[in-house]
C-alpha cells in the first residue's frame, strides 16, 4: 500500500473547533412559556446531542440538534395556537368584558 491510499486519520474531537448547537436554552424556555409536552420531547432531543457530543459522536449530535430545533420550533406554533384558541374562547365568553 502506498502513502497515497492512506486515509488521514480521524479529526480527535477535542481538538476540532466544530461545535454542535444543542438549543438546551430554547428548549427550556418553550417547555416552561409554550406547551409543556412537546417542549419536553425538544428538551430530550437536546440533553441527547449534548451528551453525544460530548462522547465526540459529532454526526448523531448534529441530527439530535436538528430534531431538537424541529420539536421546539413545533412546540412554539403549537403553543401559540393553543393560546390563540383559549384566548378566543374566554373572550366569546365575555370573560374579558369588564
């Protein structure tokens, strides 16, 4: 085999400067303002692409991340809806009338 077939070797983790979003924050925060269930399936999806990049596991972590922002960004529409909704039902019945 010559040095041309060599692969390089594997980037150690610790020393890259790629970094995988987690969006732990956002996560918190639209479980405690939005809607509690799926903010905590985001919150899930976070605390797992944390600890996977944390094991160096950057591929999966990346994938973690994205389902975390997708179920957060799903938690805050459904959050808004549901306030939308209820919002409208106590005003149809008159209780914002004074």
């Amino acid at each position: 085999m010559s040095d041309l077939d060599a692969q390089p070797p594997a980037p150690d983790p610790s020393t890259t400067d790629e970094r995988v979003r987690t969006h732990l924050g956002w996560a918190v925060a639209v479980s405690v303002l939005c809607f509690l269930p799926l903010g905590l399936v985001a919150l899930a999806y976070g605390l797992r692409a944390s600890s996977l990049a944390a094991r160096g596991d950057l591929d999966r972590a990346r994938r973690a991340s994205r389902a975390a922002r997708r179920w957060i960004i799903a938690t805050a529409v459904v959050g808004l809806l549901v306030n939308a909704a209820l919002a409208t039902v106590l005003a149809l019945m008159g209780a914002f009338s004074g």
